[in-house]
C-alpha cells in the first residue's frame, strides 16, 4: 500500500536552464561583489568569480562523495579563495546573498506541477529529498511559497542542511520517518540516475524517473517507471501500488 510520494526539485519539480543558471551566477557575484565592498573589503567582480568558483568546486566534490554541505561552508570557501577572514555575521549576509538571487532569478515550475501535487497531497504525505549547491534550503522553501505549493509537502531534507547527499539512503530514510511510511510504502520521484533512481532503490523504495526536462540520462535499468508529463504522473504512482 502507497503512504508517501518524495520529490526531488531541481530538474524535477522546478526547471533550470543553463541561460537561467549564468543569469543567477551573474547575480550572485554582483550582490558578493557590492556587499564585500560595501564592508570594506578590496576585490574586483573577476575575484568574486573566481571565489565563487572555488565554492562551487567544493560542494561539486562533496556532491560527489556524498556529503552535504552547509551553505556557510561553500561562503567560507569563498572568503578563503579571496583571503579574507570573516566573521559569522558576513558569513551569514553571503548565504542570504546566495538565497536572495535565487529567488530574483527562479527555475521555472515544470507545467502542470501544481494541480498534481494539490491532488496527490490530499491523499498522500509528500516530502522533498534535493541536493542543494550554493543555494539554501530556507529559500528553496520560500519559492515554494511563492508560488502556492509549499503546502503540499510535509517533509524537507535538503543536502544543505544534512550530512549527506542522495543517493545516500539515510537522505530518503530520515524523509520517510517525517511522513511516517517504511521505504516499502513509498516512491520518489526525480530525474538523475546515480542519485534519484539509485538512492531511491537502494532505500527500498520505488522509483520514478521523470524525463520532462532532463533527457541526458540514457542508461536507466532500474526505474520502476519513466514520465515525462506530469499529467502521467497519479495513474503511474497508482499502478506501481496495485
């Protein structure tokens, strides 16, 4: 029987393009730029690029390690790459910068999303399982808000926030215990191979790739399902629990 649905975000629930992604980058290193300066510290936009290159290049390992990574960490990596030494209230305004100009250049929600979740939450209890970069969960939530489906969802776990990344199973396990379903009782959903689909499986869960916007993956022998519509989406899940 079917007690609990996780999502993924990015890719998932929210789509990113490249063109989006250099936008909020851009973003980004203006904002570093003029707080930093604003503070007194000497540094030019291609240091803010540089350091925040640097920051990526540490979650981007982690990431592959498996390890989350705190937003406050990927800001000291960037004060470390440009030598400044900064105190945890500059540290903090750094993580809001990176929060702020996610949400002043947004993924956009994939089509259909809503409806779906509103119809699926009044069944089931839903939670999100996402890797999170440089951006902070707190404001991932506040998108969500933004755009009327925070209250579908009864559970978070983002990597920023945790001691791991997926596919580790305990990212998928401690969503569960919030929604109160075994891994048996649940499916995710989610749109990587190597992390979505491997770490839900591995958990014991079932698994749904969702194709709508990332068509990279091409090796997929585990899913128990593949979408591309969310229109698809409740008949699947319906027809993996009969």
């Amino acid at each position: 029987m079917l007690k609990a649905i996780t999502f993924d975000f990015w890719q998932t629930l929210y789509a990113d393009s490249r063109e989006n992604w250099m936008r909020r980058q851009a973003v980004r290193v203006e904002k570093c730029h003029a707080y930093l300066r604003g503070r007194g510290y000497a540094c030019e936009v291609p240091d803010i690029q540089r350091a925040l290159s640097a920051a990526y290049e540490l979650t981007h390992v982690r990431w592959h390690r498996h390890i989350g990574v705190p937003v406050e960490v990927g800001m000291k990596e960037l004060a470390s790459a440009l030598d400044f030494t900064l105190d945890a209230e500059e540290i903090a305004a750094l993580v809001s910068v990176m929060g702020a100009s996610f949400l002043a250049s947004p993924p956009r929600q994939i089509p259909h999303v809503k409806p779906v979740l509103e119809r699926l939450s009044a069944k089931y209890p839903l939670g999100i399982v996402s890797d999170s970069a440089l951006t902070p969960g707190t404001f991932v939530r506040k998108l969500m808000e933004r755009d009327g489906i925070l209250p579908c969802f009864q559970a978070f776990t983002f990597s920023d926030e945790t001691a791991h990344t997926k596919p580790e199973v305990a990212q998928f396990h401690a969503t569960l215990a919030q929604l109160g379903a075994e891994p048996v009782e649940a499916v995710h959903i989610g749109d990587i191979f190597r992390t979505d689909i491997v770490g839900a499986k591995n958990a014991g869960m079932k698994a749904i790739r969702f194709c709508g916007f990332n068509r990279s993956e091409r090796n997929d022998s585990l899913s128990d399902a593949v979408v591309d519509d969310y229109r698809e989406l409740e008949e699947v899940v319906e027809r993996l629990f009969t």
